[in-house]
C-alpha cells in the first residue's frame, strides 16, 4: 500500500505556488543572457517580463491535467535556466 506523501491536489497547490514562484524567478534571472537587451534594459527588461512569466506558469500548472508534467515541465524550466545562469556567469 504505497500511499503518496502528497494528494493529487496538494501537491499541484504546492506546483501553483512554490514550484510555479522557483521556476518564474530563475527564468526573470535567466532573461538578459539569452534574450538581446540593451545595457539599460537588462534589469528592467527581466523586471516587467515576470508578471507575465509568472501568470503563463501559473496557468500553465492549473491546466494541465497530469500533475507529473506540470513537475516536469517546471523541473526542465528550472534546470535549465539554471544552468544558463550559471554559464553566464561563469564566463565573465
């Protein structure tokens, strides 16, 4: 009898709310290494992006129907701009 430590519907709570908030902040801080900014738009470029990041995860965790793709989606999301963050910085 393998119960899971988390229900169905706490854990896409858990998705909407904290993966979704992890997930949205990596990706703002992501932003000025892939995307071409000017000098002066690197910081408020990510800044005003994140409202429309965060609601387009957030949605994007309430609609999907199979809780493991909304982990996996917001997983490769954070890895993956994780590892851009890490390469941009790294290289200065």
């Amino acid at each position: 009898m393998d119960t899971p430590l988390f229900s169905a519907k706490k854990s896409r709570l858990l998705a909407a709310t904290l993966g979704v908030l992890l997930t949205s902040t990596l990706v703002t801080a992501a932003l000025p290494a892939y995307l071409p900014f000017s000098q002066g738009d690197t910081i408020a470029g990510p800044i005003l992006l994140f409202p429309f990041t965060w609601v387009a995860l957030f949605l994007f965790s309430l609609i999907t129907t199979s809780i493991q793709r909304v982990w996996g989606g917001l997983s490769l999301l954070s890895l993956s701009h994780g590892l851009i963050i890490f390469l941009a910085l790294s290289s200065h």
